[in-house]
C-alpha cells in the first residue's frame, strides 16, 4: 500500500515538472487552478516535493500571485535559483544596453510608486540611451511582459518582472554602486 | 448655459484624468470634498445626460481611491526608496553597472519550447482537414472575388467605363494639359496626375500611361529621392521601351 502511495507521489511531482518546464500558451508558468487540475487538490504539497527534487539542478518553483491574490490566479513557474553571471546572461544573446534599460526602468517606475506615464521613462532614458533604443527595448519588454502598457499609456512593472527579478535587492544594489569616476 | 451648471464635474473628471494619466500623487485630489460636491450637486441633475456626467465624475473618483491604494501599498512595501535619490543615481551610474545590478537580481525562467507528440497530432490534424485556400475565400468573400490583375482599354470599353470616342477626347484633352503644363520641361508625376477624387486621380494616371505607351510623352526617375517626372514629346519616340510600375494610392 505504501509503495502505492509513493509510485503516485512519484507519478505526480513527474507530471508537474512536465507542465511546468512546457511552455503552453503565449506565457510561461502554469496557473494555480491548472495545478489543481493536473495535479490535485494537494497540488501545493506536490510541489514542495518537486521543489525539493530540482534544487540539486539549481532551480527553484516560484509563485506569482495574481491580481485578486486568490491560490487560483497565482502563477507557477520553474526559475534559476542563483542569478546568472553577466557574461552567462551575455551568451544568451541579451545586450547589455538592452538589460541597462530594463534595469533603469524598473527602478524608475518603482521611484514612482510602481506607474509611470511611458512618455516620461522615454525622457528619462533619454539621457543615457539613444532614442530608438528606448522606443525598442520598451515595446519589446511590454510584449515579453516585464513591463505592462495600460491604456493611458502608463507603464507598471509586468508579472514577468515579479516572477524573474528581486526587485528589493535590484533597487538596493542600484543604491549601492559608486557612480562612474568623471572621465579625465 | 448647460455647460456651465455642468462645468464644477467636468472639472473634477478632467482632474482625475490628468492624475490617472500621469505619475502624479493620487492623494492630491481631495476625494472627500469632491464627494460632497457630487452630492451637493445631486439634487440639481433632471436630464438623463446630467446624471450621466455625474456618474462619470464618481467612476473616475473611485479610479483616483484605487491609485491610492496601490500607491499606499507601494510606499509601504520595502521597494520605497527616495525617488529623486534612485532617479539621480540612476543617471550617474554608467550602463555596466546598472546591467550587473539587474543580472544579479535576476532568476530567469526554466522553460522549454517545443512541440509535444500530442501537438503534433493536433497540427495533423488541422492541416488535413483544412480546405484548400481557395475554398476558404470562397465562403468568406462569395464566388466573384478575382486576383488583382491587368484591365485592357478593349475590357474598359466593353464594361462601358469609356466609349471610343470618350477615350479618344480624354487622351488628347490630357495631351494638351501636359503639353501645356511641360513646356518642354520636366514636371512631377504625382502633381500631374493629383485630384480630390481617386476616381479622377485613376483616370488620370490610366491615360498618362496610354500616352506614355503611345510615345506620345515619357517619364524618367530619381532613384535617390524616388520622384517620377514627366513630359510630352513633341515626335513619336523610338528606341526601346521599358514598363514600369508606378503606385497612385498616396498620390496626394
């Protein structure tokens, strides 16, 4: 009866690795009521299991919640527990200027008080990046989701941001760097 | 007269807008005044269009109450940090370092993109059971729908767009324009051709090139600033020809 029980265990931390490392849909990450579905009311015990099972792999589940903060509309995800290094993240085929903008964004949109209208970001990147830059990096950031346009055009931290970035210690390192020395 | 009983909410409207619209402070609108404004107001309103305005007005109250909740959330949360501090060190800070701070932030997402065998069956699935294109436009535009193609001056006489001699008029009549507007000089394509009316502008551009085919007048390009000029030819011209596509839609 007991090795039953541990092929089943088994059987489902398998099944939500499946679903949550196979992107369905536009969005990575697998909603809570979809975990439900998959998975069983005890989704969430299943999942420590599989947490515990992929950390040896470097990887970690995490949680979005969602709007209404209800179990449903959080969204899970399996990410990296350590944070890449900048020449890793350079591999990718992510530009460092592109990763500047984004860095520079969310902690101007975070200055704010998580909105910003867009036109006012673009000024502000303005000063250190040039203009088609800005227009590009952030219409490709709104579509990728780490930043949300609503329709008066303000922008808001997207949901990929809060699943991808700690934006605590972004802020806190960005508040910690010594500024450039003035060229000679 | 209506627009100035009105003009205390549509004040109030504009100013949540502009709040909402912006990265201003939502606790500089004063909602509990603006509530007792409303509510003072209230009795006034007997048109259906007064009231609407005023429920407008509480809709865009209520927008300002909910960015105030963010904006008290947020400023509660440890992500508060002096805005014109990081806004300044931002600027100072060149873009390495501002990329490290992010890269050190950051725990990308695991995730694989690729088809699985049940998608696979599903796209076969699709694919043998799609109609064939034409088919498909058949039902969506009905049995008529022809490819874009070219139209002869016999088919336009035929389906009555000109009779002969109308033709024969138009053509002569647009030769002298263009003799007259030439002068022996070149003169551009698109003025030549330009009128309010697309039907005209087509007529127009339709005869130019019967002319042009004719050898009755030529045309050259710039390819730098991609003008097309024109002018008439007093004598047939020889030599060889060439065609040529030219876009009349954004003509004017």
């Amino acid at each position: 009866m007991e090795s039953q029980d541990k092929a089943l265990l088994e059987r489902k931390v398998r099944k939500a690795f499946q679903v949550l490392v196979l992107q369905r849909g536009r969005n990575p990450g697998v909603k809570g009521w979809e975990m439900k579905r998959y998975l069983g009311l005890d989704y969430r015990g299943i999942m420590e299991v599989l947490a515990e099972d992929i950390s040896g792999l470097g990887l970690e589940v995490f949680e979005v919640k969602g709007a209404d903060g209800t179990d449903d509309s959080s969204r899970f995800l399996l990410r990296f527990r350590e944070s890449p290094s900048v020449s890793e993240a350079e591999t990718s085929g992510i530009r460092i200027d592109d990763l500047a903008v984004l860095a520079a964004t969310i902690a101007f949109i975070n200055s704010k008080q998580g909105r910003a209208a867009r036109k006012e970001v673009e000024m502000f990147l303005r000063e250190k990046f040039p203009k088609w830059r800005v227009e590009y990096s952030l219409d490709r950031y709104v579509k990728r989701g780490y930043l949300d346009q609503d329709d008066r055009t303000m922008l808001h931290t997207g949901w990929r941001t809060h699943a991808e970035v700690d934006e605590k210690t972004l802020m806190t390192l960005i508040l910690s760097r010594a500024q450039a020395a003035p060229a000679k | 007269m209506e627009e100035n009983r009105l003009e205390d909410l549509l004040r109030v409207i504009e100013l949540c807008r502009s709040v909402e619209s912006s990265s201003a402070n939502p606790f500089d609108v004063d909602i509990r005044e603006k509530i007792l404004l409303l509510k003072n107001k209230l009795p006034e309103w007997k048109l259906l269009e007064e009231l609407l305005v005023d429920s407008e007005a509480m809709l865009e109250l209520t927008q300002i109450v909910k960015l105030q909740d963010e904006w008290l959330k947020h400023r509660a949360s440890s992500l508060y940090i002096d805005p014109l501090l990081i806004q300044l060190k931002v600027k100072l800070l060149p873009k390495e370092a501002l990329t490290e701070a992010f890269v050190k932030s950051w725990h990308p997402v695991a995730q694989l993109d690729q088809i699985s065998p049940k998608g696979l069956e599903k796209a076969f699935v699709y694919w043998r059971d799609l109609s064939p294109i034409a088919e498909r436009f058949k039902e969506e535009f009905g049995t008529y729908g022809t490819r874009p193609g070219v139209i002869d001056y016999q088919e336009l006489v035929t389906l009555g767009v000109f009779t002969k001699t109308q033709f024969e008029e138009g053509l002569t009549e647009l030769q002298a324009e263009l003799v007259d507007k030439t002068r022996g000089d070149w003169i551009d394509y698109m003025e030549f051709i330009k009128s309010p009316a697309t039907e005209t502008r087509v007529r127009r551009a339709y005869l130019l090139a019967f002319l042009i085919s004719e050898g009755r007048a030529t045309l050259k390009s710039e390819p730098l600033t991609g003008k097309i000029y024109i002018t008439a030819l007093s004598s047939k011209a020889k030599g060889p020809t060439k065609s040529v596509a030219i876009s009349i839609a954004s003509g004017d």
